[in-house]
C-alpha cells in the first residue's frame, strides 16, 4: 500500500466519525462546552446539534453514509457518519 492509500484509507476512516469527534471537542474544552449548554438553553437540544452537524458536513463537503447509534461523546446519541463527496 502507497502512503497515499494510507492517507485515504485514515481520513475516509476518521470522516465517519467526525461529527462524534466535534462533540468530543465541545464537551471537552470548558469554554465552548459552556457555550454549547448557553445555546441548548437557549435554542434546545436538537436544534443545536443538527446545526452543528449540519455545520460538520458543509465544512468538510461530505455526504451521509448512515447513524451511528455508539458515540463517544455524551452530548449525542446518535450521529451521522460522512464519506467524501
């Protein structure tokens, strides 16, 4: 296997785990995490995390592959996993 395939192979893997790792991100650093209870206070759970899910997608220019139902951060249930447009 070519670095290159490596490469690829590493990111299509960390791409169908992205949003959960951005969860882990928020949950894990105190300033934003603050700022994430302040937004569901104000705007409710499922609006702030589909936006930021949404916002994971548009960023990284990605399409669905399906839920995963075993995430790592305890802000989600649930999360969508993404492959490369």
């Amino acid at each position: 296997m070519t670095p290159k395939e490596i490469a690829s192979k590493a990111i299509a893997k960390f791409n169908e785990k992205i949003t959960d790792e951005i969860f882990l991100t928020i949950q894990n650093d105190k300033d934003l995490m603050s700022e994430y209870l302040r937004s569901v206070s104000d705007h409710g759970l499922d609006a702030v995390n589909q936006t930021i899910g949404k916002a994971v997608k548009a960023a990284y220019d990605l399409v669905d592959l399906g839920d995963c139902h075993d995430p790592k951060s305890r802000l989600i249930k649930s999360f969508m996993t993404y492959k490369p447009k």
